[in-house]
C-alpha cells in the first residue's frame, strides 16, 4: 500500500484559477514539502507545471504569470518512498481519445496493488506508481457517463481517498465513504474551491462552505455543483489531522483544530497533573495543546525551545561530529525559561522516542531541574493501513518498552499520553467514534 | 552610509573549523538572508565559498565536505541597497604581498564616503561597496606591526563596527568602542569561537564565555588569545538588538534577550492595563513580549495568528490580484482564538504602520470585538545612523501621526508604546545608559 | 504520424553497459540533439538516466559513474513536434507485473493513430506520444511467450522501425521489414552492441560485425544471440542516410558513407561538368561530395565557407538586426578562396532554397565572380511518410518552381541536381533498388 | 607570468553596442572558452554581464535583450591557470571618484609580477590575479589627462597586450610596441568597432579597416578617432597567431591566415616531398595546410578523420576504460579513406607528442600501409614567455628526442617540419622579420 499524506486544492470558474491553485498550494505546504504540481483546464487545453521540491523552489523557474484558464486542481506531495518520482508528481495528466483528464489524490487504495495486478494480467501497463494512475486506467475501462464510470470505479475502491479530476469544463471532487481524509469546500465571488484544509480558503479571501461528507462526489460545471453519494460505510476520520497533520487555522472534519488542541492539552492536565515550574511546548507542534495545559493547570508558560525555520530539507552535514549537532540545528534550548525549573514538556505524539530523547537531555543540560513529558495521543503501537508513513511496528517504541523503560529512555521523570476517551472528548465530544483510532488500537475497518 | 545588519562568525584552532562556521551561520540566518559566505585558513591557503540566498541555498551546491582548515569566519548579508550586489558578498578577501587577508563586518562606518574619496585621490581603486574593503585598504597603507597597522585604522574609523579579520595562522576579533553591534567570544575544546550572538555557540556544543568589551580587539593566534583596547568612547549599544533582532535564546550585551523581552510585556502590562479577554503575540518576533503581559495582566495568551514558515524570498505574485492576497500568505488569523473576543495585540513594534493596518483588520475580520496594540518600544521617530535601514523620517508614522490618528489608522481601540524608562528598566535596569536611543530621541553621539 | 529521426544504441554483458551506452550515444549525437536518455538492467532493478537538450549536457548533472548494470539501451531524439516533450523522451521505462520493460525507437509507424484510437476504445489510456508506448500496450495485450507476443505486435505494425527492447536479462533488437532505417551490431570482448551507426562502435573499441536484415529481430540472452524474422516485404532503406544523415565514417546499410559520397560528387562532375575555378563545399555535410567533385573534374578543391561549431541550439538573436545577422555566425566566407572566382558550391540537398539563398548571397558578395550549384541528391518533391520531419509539399522549392526559376531566386548561374540513376550507381551499382526514393518521387510502397 | 590567450571584442556609437558585442565573441570564441564577459556604457552607466564558460553558456540565463547602451566591450578567456576564476572574469569593472572605468586584455606583461609587489609595498591591495587589475591601479596613481596617465603606464610595461578600455563615452584600444597580439578596428555605419580578429567583422556585417599599428592607441569618443603612438620597439607578432590560433577567415598582422596556411602546405610539399597515396589533414587546424600540400604535390586529399563536434568541455570520463576511449571521442579514422594507403598527415604542430601518437596509431589501425607525418611549424623547443600557456621546456619532444627517435615514437615512417625561412616565405615573404619566432629559438626579445 502506498503512503500518500498530501494536501489537494482546486478552483472551478475563477479566471485566475491557477493562480489561486499556486497560493492555495502555499498554504498546504506542511502537508507535503517532496512535490508540487498543478494542472490548468484553460478552454480545454490543460497546462500542467510540476516539479520536485517546495511550491515556491517547484514554480521559481517556472511561469506562473502565463498560467491561464479558469479550472485547476494542484497537488503537494509527502513520503518519500518509491523510485522514479518524477514521473510520480501529481497531478496525474493523461490523454483518452484527446481528451485530458488530470487527477490528485490524497489517500491510500488498501487493495491497490490487487487491481493493478489484475488490469496487468488483463494488459495494462502502468507508468507511475500512484493510484491517481490505478483509477484513471479504471475509469477508462469502464462504459456510460463520466459520471456512471466515475461512481462505479470509487464503489470498488477500498481505503482513504479524497480526489480531485478535472475534464475538459467540469471538476469533480470526492471523499471516500469511511471520510478518512479531510476534503472541504469553498466559495470565492462565484467560483467553487476546494481544499484538503480550509485554511487555504483564508489565504485567498474565500469563505469556508463546508466539508464534503463522507462519500460524498461533487460535482461542479457551468451547471453549478451537483452531488452524488458512494455506498454508505461507517465514518473514520484520521483524529491525527487534528493532533498534529492540521494546521491550527484550519476547520478539519467541521472541527476546529485549534480548539481541539487547547482541549487536549486541558484534558491532559486533569487526567495527569504535575507540580512543576512551567509548561513548554516541543515547538511549534504542541504549542496549543501546552497553552492548554498550562491554562487549566495554572502553571506558567514558557517558551523553552527555540525553532530555527530556516533551516529546510537541504541541510547538509558534512561530518559526523557535525550531523550529531545536526538536532541542535533545528531545536534550541532558551536557557533563561528552563533553568532551575521543574519542566512540563508537552509533545503531540512520540514514535521512535529519539528526537524526544535527544530534546529532554537538551533542556536538561540547559539546566532544568526535571522533565515530565505529557503527550497529546495515546501510545501508538500500530502502523497506519490508510497512507500514513507510520514506521514498522517494531520501530515503535510503544510496542517495545512499558511506560517505565521509555520513561528511563527519555530521561523524564515521569510520561503520560492522553486517553483514549480523553481525546475523543477533546475533539468535539459524542462525536468522537467517528474516528479513526487504529494506530493505537492496531484495530482496521477494512 | 551603508546599511549592513549581518551577522558574524569565526572559529580558531578547530579541525572542523569550516564547517562549525557553516554551521553557526545557520543559527545567524536571522541577522541576514540575501548572502552568505565563509572564507577558511588551510595551513596558510584561504579558501572560499560564497553566494546569494539563505545560508542552505548557497551551500547547497557547493563542496562542504572538502572545506579543510582549522581556522575560518563567515557572514550573513541583510541589506538590500548596493548595485553588483556578487562582488559585495563578504568576507571579503584579498591578497597583499601573497598573504591572504579576509574581513567580514557588521555595522557601519559613518564617515566612510568620506575616507574613500580621499584614497581615490590619492590613487586608490575600489572594487566593491564594502567598509570592509575600506578598512583593507587602510590596513595595506599602514606600516608596522599587523597590530599596530589594526589599531592605528580602527582607531580612526568613527561608526558601528563589529569585525573578524583573518590572516594566516591569527584571527582578529574586534568590536568598536560605542559597542553598537553585539561580538560574543565562545570555546569548544580548546577552540575560540566568535559570533555576532550566543546562540550559534548552543548549536556547536559550544561554551559561552563572555561579550567583547566595546573596544576590544581579541587576537587569536597560536600563542592563545590577547586582548588590546581601541581609545575609550561612551557606551552606545543598540537597544533592537534586544527589541527584535537577536534571538530569543541569545544572550548579547550580556543580557538574556529572553528574559528582556519577558520584562518588556510584563512593564507593558503594568504601564498600560487594559480590561480583555485574551493577549496574543504577532509571531514571532513578540511571542516573548506578549507572554510576559499575559503573565503580569493574568489576562490568557492565545495564538490569534499562525506564521506560514514556508515563504520565503521567492514568492512570486503574478498578478495585482494574487499580489492583494499576499500578506496572507505569511500570517492567517486562527478564528476560534479570536471570535468574539477583545484582543491585546502586542508587537515588538511600528515603523510605518502599513502592515499592522492589515494584521488589525485581518483579527477583525476573524471576529475580534475590539482590538488595543501594546507594543514594546517607543515610537520610533528618527532613521538610524548606525548602520539599520530604516525608512526616511518621512515614512516613519510616528513622524506623521499623533498617538489619536495612530489608533485610527490601526483600526485599534488603543495603542500603547513601552515608555524609554520603562524599556531601561526591562533591558537590566541601571545599566540602561548604555543603550543607543538615537531612533526614538533623534539624539546621535557621532 | 510521428517524425522519429533519432538514434539508438545498446550493450548486453558487458560492466560498464551503462558508460558505454553514456559513450556511443555521443557518436550517435548529429541524429538527434534534442533529448538524451538510457536505461540500465543492474541485475532486474532498472535505472533511468534522461532529460533535454545534447549528451553532455544531459549526464552533467547526472551520476554517470554510479551507472551500475551489465544491459543498456539509450535514444537520442530528433524532432521537435509534440507537447510535454519531458514525458516523451526515450527509452520508455514502464514496469508490467513488476517486471521493469525499456523500449526505444527509431522510426514512425505509418498507422499509430489508427491502432492508438482502437485500444483507447477498449479502454487503455496513453501517458505520452510515443510509439514506443504504442508497442509496449500492444505487447502487453498479447499472449504466450516474449518472442511470440514480440512478433505479433511487430509484424501487425506497418511503417520504418528500428527498435531496442530491454527486459531483465534480455535485450531485443528489431529492424522493419522494409529496413527503412538502419541497426548495425558489434562486438567487444564478448558482449553485443547494437547501433543506428558502426561508427558508434568505432569509439567503443569495438567490432562492426554487420547491418541487421530487413525483418530481423536479434534476441540477446546468457545464452547468445538469436536471430527471428517478420514477414517478409521489399526492401526499402532510406537513402538519405547516405546522403545526409549518417556520419562519413559510418557504415550503413552495409555500404561506407564516404565512398558513396565521394561517389556522388565525381558522379556530378561526370553528370554536369562546368569551366570554372574552385569546387566548395558546404561545410560540414558537403564536404565529401565536393572532393569528389574536385578529383573528377580536377578543378581546385577551397574551403569557401566556414563553419562555427560553438554556437549550438542556445543562441539568443535578442533583437531583429541581431538576427538578420544570425546566419553569418554559423557560416562566414573566406574571401581569400573566393574572391574573383568562378564557383561550384556543392550541396546535399536543397530543401526550402532559403538558406542556399543566403549562402550564395554571402559567397557573391566576398567576391565569386560566379557561381554555379550542384546538388547531391535528386530534388525533393515530396513529404517524408517514414518519419523525418520535412515540410509539407507547398514549401518545398522544387515543388514551386522549375530549375530556371530556382536558379535565378538563388543567385545561382547554374544549377544541377544529380540523376536518380547517377546517385543509386554511387550508393553501390546494381543494389540500388534497395532503396526509398519517394521524397524525390511521391511513389511509397505503404 | 600570467597566460592570456584570448579574444578582445568592442563598438563605440551603435545603440546595439551590447548585443554586438555579444555577437562578436560568438566569432571569437575559439580564441578562450573558459570564460565570458561584456560592459556596457549606457549612457555612463555601466553594465557587466560575466560568466564561466562559453559565449552560449554564459549569457543564456541573462538578459541579453535588456543589454541597453551604444559602447561596450568584451572578451574571452582561455587559460586554466589561476584560482578563484570567478574573480578574474574579463573585464574588470571598478569605479574611481565614482567614475566607471572597464578593462578587458589579451597578452601579458612581462614584468608584472615585480610592478605588483612595488605597489604592494606601496600599500597597494589587488582583487585579482589580472593584468587588467595591475594596469588599472597603475593609472589611479597617475596624474593628468586620461590620454597622459594612460601612455605613461602603457609605455611602462614590458610585454606583450591589446588592450580595450572603456569610460563613459571614450574607448581607448591599444596594442603594444612589438605588436605581440592582433587588434584590428572595423567600421559598421558609422561606429567603430574593434576585434582580436577580423572574422568578428565578418559575422556583423561590418567593413575590415585596418590592424592597428604595434604601438598605437587609438581614442574614439564623440569626436570621432584619434591615434597616439607608445614610444618604438622592433616588431614581434606572435607566428602562431598565423600557424594555429586565428580563424582561417580572419586577417591578423594584415595577412590572410587562409593563404598563409594554404602556403605552408604547398612549402611543406616542396620542402619535403613524399611518394604517397593521399594527403590528410587532422581536423580542423590542419585542413587548409593540408589542402595546400595535396596541391602542390598533386596527390590527391583525403579526409582520413572525422572530428566530432559536439563534445565541448563537458565530457565526462567516469571510468578508466571509458577515459581510454575518449580520445576517439573527439577524432574516429575513416576506414575507407585510408586502408591500404600510404598517408600523409599534416598538423600544424607538435607539443608533447602524446595526441600525435594515438592519432596515427589510430590510422594505421584503420587499416594505413605507412603514415608520413608533415608539420607547418618548425620544432617547439622554448616555453612562450608572451603568455601562451606552453608546457614546460621538459614536456616539450622536440626538446627530448631527436627527429628520428620521434619518428619511432609517434610510429610514422618520416617526420618533417616546416623551415624557418619556408615558415617566413609562406607568411607573406620579406614581412618574415616582424614575426615572433621565439618558441622555435629560444630568443626573447625581452
């Protein structure tokens, strides 16, 4: 199965489509910082302009003022596995009896490697190693209407999709029933937006219309927008969009996730209080949930760890004595708010454990009399089957040590990670089986 | 009088020297992002690597891995005045009588035109736009001993002047008398390090030992160190150094720049109360600041807006549309903080207002009831002669506006300044009479 | 149908397969400068290296060294129609039930759209416009054994192809029944090479062993060659190879591309004799035809024009006097050789006329008294079916006007095209009928 | 001494003075390809465009449209010695009193090493390792009108230069007493051009008008040319300018190179006769001598090598094996040309000897009964201390090995060298005593 956490934005029936696609795109960056592409509907000739990197180094070179057309969808792009990835970037642009169809994805098919044997047994040939291109060959297999192929391709897929195709005059967008990924809707002087988070819509002056529901196709063309539904499956919403994939601007499931955060970071302090000093933040994701903890607990925050954004993914360390200062690169201690103090440190979520060590003995050597660690996730102890590139299970360090031994691993004085129940109530109450909690249940629907 | 913010770093005696200063000119990053350079001693053959952009573009492509030498100092580059900007990127390096001499400087020499022009009449050519040039162009003209040769240009040069110069086998730190810009001398195993702040030391492993006095001059050679003094001057040292420019994790005139800016928002709370509901930062040059008024107020923080770090230099806005659009791209309102309630906004400060006019406007348009900005310096009313490129008095708003027409060109409730004393007190007390107010007073020593 | 004049070069068992692949496609450059491309079997795994523009430019930036694997085949492209030309450029890599197949190309199949709409009406979808992906959907489709779905999809195609197919352990090599573009095989210490051109071997150190037959497809495998053939047709090698696109120090289609050329010139000596003073060529493709000229008529030999081989594809004419100059910088006169002289210029071909225009144009006014122009090939009134990328009918001089008219739009006091006969005698006597005159008569035997 | 073997090209008065210029050094480009660069005058203003590279190379990412501007100057750098190259990139460009003032050089003083260190002791700092610098500081020392400061560093110099010097709105082109370099001056409506070469000329549709005189410096402002001449000294034109580096349609020292070089072949023939089959050239230096002895001789030419002109500076030889092919990279044998013949091969000359070897080794692999080898220079015996990058008088063979142990060393049945007086009757008969001839004696003038 492949690892697809991506970010996906279209614009249907804005002059500057893809101008808007570019920005949009900047506001998704942290969903996908390996790629970037968008394609232009522009009166029926598309336009694409991809390539690897960041969104501003991907269209640097390229000619963004001569993007015209009125329809986009565009794509950034995250793991970091498979060869080849040139051919790999989305959108997915092919040609059927000259008609383009461009695609992106956001997800993972679970039996995907499946039907790609079985369409190969039957004499098709892939290119790419994206699913984009599995439904593309699919939809092209099929007969009747764009949208009768469209419906009875997405019903055979099992897994996490939210997609954007755009034709020749008409885009659909569409969200698998379990509702896995986030996909929601936008509206800016007319024209019909689309976004994995709605924080792009800010950027761009739009408004927030909604999320798609799960299962849910919408339609859009010179008609307006038209929705069409998959067969119905219980709702599964990753809950790791909104601890820590999410940025906190955004709505997420109808959620905000800044909310959520400052809940989990409250519920934290009830479930586990601590007599300490200060609350600070692993930077710059868990700073809400330790505003949280510091609020409900009374204890102060502080700003303990500073966050150096310059540094990128071209760092080169060209020594071992230099790549072992590498982390102090990215984190560094602020010696004046920890020293002498009994530190709470508040992280969203700990998975081999060895950055968290390497920052708990930082702040130790900045001179912090203790370190508790609380934690905005329960322990996850499985890998994720829905496109997240979890590490395998024995790289866990949940599944390899007792709470004791990785207190004694990190150096804290004393670990905690939210409930189960606890989470769910941070995340909109009653709601909350709506989720989808196998990494730490190492339960799958599928 | 040129501009030059920048940054500064320099390591005798290290193996690794290159890379280490690599290295520290990540964690300078902030103090300058148009160039960057570094200039290595290989047992007497200098070797540079130099470029524009961030310190990670211009390294990227060059061999990191092949800089050998134990001794080596580095920049970054901040202004954007200056033509044939290539041959400005410093250090600078030269070779007379076949030695090599390199220079690398921050601050700003105030009389330089003056100087250039009487070498130019005395058949002096000039290749580049820099002080440092100058500053070996008197060097070469002198006679004696290389230390003598440095104290008898130094002493006659009048300006903001921090400066590592490096020969073969010697390493010269030095920083003028006012002690306008910060130099801090730091050791890693045997090793003396320079840099512009403390924080480059926390990457490398390194310890901090002290700030250079104003006028000294550190000599670095295989003897040890040795330390002269330029004629004595009142102390002068620039008070945004610890307002803006350093970071939060340094120390620089021997002052925690983190703790500073926590008094400066506490003063701001005690100085100018007002009844809200939340407190929230411009990230994230005020997170500090606006913690320390949420403290003393007893008033919550919240983070009202996200900073998209993902930006960079390299956005490009194709169109007067997208162009609109784009201060949202750096800074987007998180909703749920701010809806309904009555917002402190603090930031460190307000040079011509245009962009806290949007950022109040955003905040309002997400929600916010009322809006009262504190900020942590005084108005600033006059351009800075010591080397920062601050816009003619003209565009200065506090030139243009009283306090009243301030508040409604903002769109803010209040508005509120720390006051000069207040600021004092913050920045270690008694000991404030040391700082240069020039911005805020229009009163120059020079 | 697509125009495909490129070239093609591959090894089986031999280490450095890749690097010798990397080496020929720089013998093989002058049949194609816009793309570059190779692909390695590295026991299974395949590697691709490719991109735009000449050889050296594409592998600059690429690894070359770490090209591992004992098979390669790679293309240099030709021709500058079609779209999304980074998709396009050869070999074709796909990967089919997890076996990695490369496939380039030289040639054109006659009816691709035709077979290309069929099997998008049974649902395939095409990612580029190659005909390499053509044949490799057709071969999948197909049942049974390599050899036997290999036949099937090549004996239904109907057009000019000389083909290198790679599989893991595999390499097939293919000439059209027709033998319409040339594949010569060699040998070097054990492995096979395949070529567009013996002279490809000649850099290797390698030996020619012979041109492919019409018809032949040789399979490579640990356990040697094999030879298989298509259905049979008559031959029809395309004679432009010898007049034009193959390199002189080339054997093709069994025959040496020098002697043939030298065979034409004193063939047009012997066909049209004129009293002048000086035999030229135009540099550099005349060269050969003109010393023919010159021996059999024992009129002086002078170079007249020289050629400036630093100006590439990159030229920038920024302004429209700059390119009414443009044309003198790849030819300049050398006035010496032809001042007062009655000239016999020697050409290849003439196709629109306008370039001869400017040359003559040049020649006259440095000086040539007269000049009178022979041509080595027929002319050339009809479109190319087989691939290269001629203009249409209605651009082409001989179409529009008869030999007086055209004399007089080139300046030229005579001019003579050689006799179909006289040029098949000087590509080697009776075999003559081997070969594809259509261009000059309109007559295609598809 | 420093090596400059280079190319100088400059227009005063034409509005496309700039892109001319660029035009200019495309001609000029077999005279240095390892760097590029132009200065613009636009309107006193000066604009610099510089790169490593060839011509296309270096301005194919630059603006060249918005080149504006009616003077300018350029050049083109042929040697590899020196570090930091980006800095040595012609012309230099400074500003004295805020004056521009730009220098580009061809040649090389003799002495400059020892001016540079009584400046440097004079307190003088260089940038560069350039002449150009070196002549530049000398005149920021002088005193008096540009003209009177320029003729009194000029007349101080030893050695050999052309030079271009550029102020806003005056162009000074001088060329050193002996006359050691070529600069010929060219008119196009009304602007005055000047050119390493007179080919430059050609390619701009612009008049040849003279060489400039050894000695003179002529001054073009808006009051149309002048001429100043340096104090006398015995004419010394470098011989190789005719034997080797000029273009063979260009006129140097006021002599056509192409009757120059057809005369050493037909003095070769007469001095040396040989019963042979065929005369070859190696390509392409040795075409035009190698035409003139098959004539003189009256056996017939041959082109027994093909030169492959796409290699370019970029080849990479990633393997032993490969870097043992990669001589025929650039030279492959024309089988059919030269099996079973006796041939004669002409070169223009011999420096170590090592290329010579595997050229006739090739030959006679291709199948050659004999190779006698004809050379249009006299033996090589002294390093050029006129700035020809020669090898030390060690490498050289005509140093090491007497005629026959030559012979058996490069494997050819006889060797002969042009005589000194053939060499001298050839290039333009009595005139012979202007030349340089230093590399074959030993004598320097200096």
């Amino acid at each position: 199965m492949r690892k697809e956490y991506c970010g996906l934005f279209g614009v249907y029936g804005h002059k500057l489509a893809g101008k808007l696609t570019y920005l949009g795109l900047f506001s998704l960056q942290h969903r996908g910082q390996e790629s970037a592409g968008l394609v232009v509907d522009d009166n029926g000739e598309f336009h694409t302009r991809k390539g690897m990197g960041l969104v501003s180094e991907v269209f640097a070179g390229k000619d963004i003022e001569g993007i015209e057309g009125s329809n986009a969808i565009g794509h950034v792009h995250y793991s970091r596995s498979g060869q080849n990835m040139e051919e790999n970037i989305q959108p997915i642009l092919v040609r059927h009896k000259d008609i383009p169809i461009a695609i992106a994805h956001n997800g993972a098919i679970a039996h995907s490697k499946k039907i790609r044997r079985e369409l190969e047994d039957d004499g098709v040939i892939f290119s790419t190693d994206t699913d984009s291109e599995l439904i593309l060959k699919m939809y092209a297999r099929e007969k009747g209407s764009r949208k009768k192929r469209l419906m009875s391709v997405l019903n055979r897929l099992k897994g996490a999709f939210s997609l954007l195709i755009l034709f020749p005059g008409e885009l659909y967008a569409a969200r698998d029933s379990m509702g896995f990924r986030p996909l929601a809707m936008g509206r800016k002087n007319g024209a019909v937006l689309f976004s994995s988070e709605s924080c792009a819509f800010d950027i761009e002056a739009a408004d927030y219309e909604r999320e798609l529901e799960p299962g849910e196709i919408v339609k859009v063309s010179k008609d307006g927008t038209e929705s069409f539904f998959l067969e119905k499956a219980d709702p599964c919403q990753c809950i790791f969009e909104l601890i820590y994939f999410a940025r906190p601007d955004s709505y997420v499931f109808g959620q905000s996730v800044y909310e959520a955060r400052l809940n989990m970071g409250r519920q934290l302090a009830i479930e586990s209080p601590v007599d300490a000093d200060i609350v600070m933040p692993i930077p710059d994701s868990a700073n809400v949930q330790a505003l949280g903890y510091a609020r409900q607990s009374g204890i102060p925050l502080e700003f303990g760890l500073l966050r150096n954004h310059y540094i990128g993914r071209t760092f080169i360390a060209p020594h071992q004595e230099i790549r072992d200062l590498a982390v102090r690169i990215k984190h560094t201690p602020i010696r004046k708010a920890v020293k002498g103090k009994r530190v709470i440190m508040v992280d969203d979520s700990i998975v081999r454990g060895t950055t968290s060590r390497k920052l708990v003995s930082m702040i130790k050597k900045a001179g912090a009399r203790e370190v508790h660690m609380r934690i905005s996730s329960p322990p996850i102890t499985s890998s994720c089957f829905y496109g997240i590139d979890t590490p395998t299970k024995k790289e866990l360090i949940a599944n390899r040590k007792n709470i004791k031994s990785i207190e004694s691993y990190l150096g804290v004085k004393s670990l905690y990670h939210i409930s189960p129940s606890g989470l769910k109530k941070a995340c909109g109450g009653g709601n909350g089986d709506n989720f989808c909690f196998s990494c730490f249940t190492g339960k799958y629907s599928l």
